[in-house]
C-alpha cells in the first residue's frame, strides 16, 4: 500500500490501481485531466446510486459535470445480456470511441455490468470504478471479474480485464440502509474466515453502523483482495479461497428470487454458504468443532434466518451443478481448514451439500425462534 497526496492510499490489484482514503474524488478528477482531458466520458448508475451518490461526485469531479448519465433498473435483474446490447447500443449511438471512459458508480449489480460492457464495447474501453456499496467497496469492484447471469445462474457469462482504476468514496456509504451495509459486511467475514483471522474477529466485534469504526477495515479487506488478486489474477489457485460461502450461497442466492420468499442480497445467501460450508468444514474432517460453533453463533447472531424447505435441495443442487469450480461433473468446494484459513478444490458430493443444507435449515430454525437474544 502507498500513499499519495490528500491523505489517499493505493493498493494495486494485478496492476490497477484502488485508491481509498479522504481524497479520492480530488484524485479522480486528477487523473482525468491528466489522462482523459479529451476523451468522451460516460457515468454508468443505477436509478438509485445516480440519484443518492452522484450529486455528491459532482461537486467533488469538476471534470465530469457535462459527462452523459446512462441508468439502468436496481437489482440482479439487471445483469443480463439484454441489458447489455441496450448499453452497448446507447454508447454506439452516443459516439463512444476506443478511447473513451466509463465511469462505473453502483454496487454490486451496477459494477458487474458495467465492468462487463466496457471490457466488451470496441473490444475493451477504459472503466472506472466508483462503488457505492459495501460490497462493491471491498469485493465486487476490485480484482476485474465481472459478468452477467444467463437462465438463472449467476456470473455465467464474463470476463476478467483489470479496471482503469477503482476510487473508495467511504462517505456514499451514509446513503445505505442496515440490510445493503451488513450485506457487504458478509464479504469482508469471509475474507477474514479465508485469510486473516484478525480480520474475522475485528469485523464480527465491529459496530457495523459506524463508519469511522467501520473505514479501517473496509480498508483491510480491500487490501486483502487485492493481495489475493494480484497473485492469482486468472483464479487458477489462490484466488478461489475467496469463493468460501459462494457455492451453496449462488445457487441459494438463484433459486431465491424464483420462490414465493422474498429474494437474497448476495451477502444473505453467501451468508447461509457460509454456515453450511463451515458445517461441511468440520464434518470432513478439516476443521475443529469449536472453530465451526464459533462460526455459526456468530453468524447466527448478526443474520436472519432464511427459510426454506427439503423439497429446494434439488433446485439448488441444479443450480450448484453449474459452479465454474467444478471439474468433471463433481463439486468442488472451498472450505476451512480453520478461522483464518482456508482449502481450496474439496471434493463434496451432491448428498454431503443436501445434508449440509439441512443442518443450516433446521438448526437456524431452532436457534432463532428458541434463543431469546437471536
């Protein structure tokens, strides 16, 4: 990590760089006098990220106030092809050159799309990153995945290509509700349950609602991915630790939004992948007990319960059929060795998922309607 003018740091994830700190927004309008002066710049948002968040830009980026505004709907419904032929459609017909700049201000949704759509348009264009959610702040905007979903599997389509930059704006923050802030605290848990056990115990002791509390960490997990990142940029190995949680949690996240409860923020659903595989973690033999008790009074604590029945598993399973992690027609999981550590490419069957799925089903049934605190 460096540091740089305005009290802003950088971090390099595989070469691009993640600036954060007080002074992002004057280092932003820096670089695009100095390395876009003439270029055509775009603000990709959604319809809520553009009316919240960019006021504030602004007045901060002198540089982009006669900038074109492109929104899109909120939501997961966004991320699909045929959103994605409309934006490359509304940037054709708006005269977007190779040289151009798309300036990203979203969450997760917003930073995938978006990242997608300029890694794609005229074979790539310069994309910036200015996420607006927890989430986007210390996962989705960091590391160059992006992608959108494809018959109602998550991420199927996408790319890996590096933003621009990527500029940590903490104070958009202050325009998220509890549910959008402990969505993203999901992300910064797994990190520390796959990395650094520190990390783990710092956030879970946190004060989610306060963000001086709240912004040292924010900036550690940030630094986390992207150490991870910039190791292993095409996830061939040590990247995949960061998928702790995500192979139930997709396909639980999927099915959500097709049953009659309400759908899963990615974080909700990575939450319950991170109960069953933490389960998963100590039924086959790789972590202690205690380490996965730990785990779930924890989660259990901070996380609603989410319903749903047996009769799910077999969709879910469907849909954990099409992990990219799998190899040969056979799961492949990242769980835990312990509260900091993490194994990559465990072999689970389809009846070891289902079973898992049902000690998280019935046991975070008991525990929330039995235990007076939870």
């Amino acid at each position: 990590m460096t540091a740089s003018r305005r009290g802003t740091r950088t971090i390099q994830a595989a070469g691009s760089p993640v600036h954060l700190g007080e002074g992002v927004l004057h280092e932003l309008q820096r670089w695009l006098l100095a390395e876009a002066r003439e270029a055509r710049k775009f603000i990709l948002g959604d319809e809520n990220s553009l009316r919240q968040c960019l006021p504030e830009l602004l007045a901060h980026v002198a540089a982009l106030r006669e900038a074109p505004t492109i929104a899109i709907p909120p939501g997961e419904s966004s991320k699909s092809i045929e959103v994605c032929t409309a934006l490359w459609s509304h940037l054709a017909g708006s005269g977007a050159e190779r040289s151009s700049v798309l300036i990203v201000l979203g969450g997760g949704v917003v930073t995938d799309v978006g990242g997608f759509v300029g890694a794609t348009y005229m074979r790539g264009i310069r994309t910036v990153h200015l996420p607006t959610s927890l989430m986007g702040m210390v996962d989705a905007a960091i590391g160059g995945k992006n992608g959108v979903d494809l018959d109602g599997i998550k991420n199927m389509v996408g790319t890996v290509r590096q933003p621009a930059a990527v500029y940590v704006h903490i104070p958009f923050l202050r325009t998220l509700g509890k549910r959008e802030l402990m969505n993203g605290a999901a992300e910064m848990l797994k990190h520390g349950l796959v990395l650094d056990a520190d990390h783990w115990h710092a956030v879970r002791a946190a004060p989610w609602h306060d963000l001086d509390a709240l912004t040292p960490l924010i900036m550690r997990s940030a630094e986390l991915k992207c150490e991870v990142v910039s190791r292993d940029v095409q996830e061939h190995g040590e990247r995949r630790l960061l998928n702790f949680g995500h192979s139930i949690g997709h396909a639980l996240e999927a099915a959500s939004w097709e049953g009659p409860h309400r759908g899963l923020l990615h974080g909700e659903a990575v939450v319950v992948g991170m109960l069953c595989e933490s389960w998963l973690s100590w039924r086959l033999g790789l972590m202690p007990r205690e380490d996965h008790d730990h785990i779930a009074e924890q989660l259990l604590m901070r996380y609603k319960h989410y319903p749903f029945g047996s009769s799910d598993h077999h969709r879910m399973l469907e849909l954990m059929s099409h992990d990219k992690k799998n190899q040969d027609g056979r799961f492949r999981f990242t769980l835990l060795e312990g509260i900091g550590k993490g194994r990559i490419d465990v072999e689970v069957t389809a009846a070891q998922a289902a079973e898992a799925l049902d000690h998280y089903r019935l046991r975070a049934h008991d525990v929330q309607h039995h235990d007076p605190q939870a």
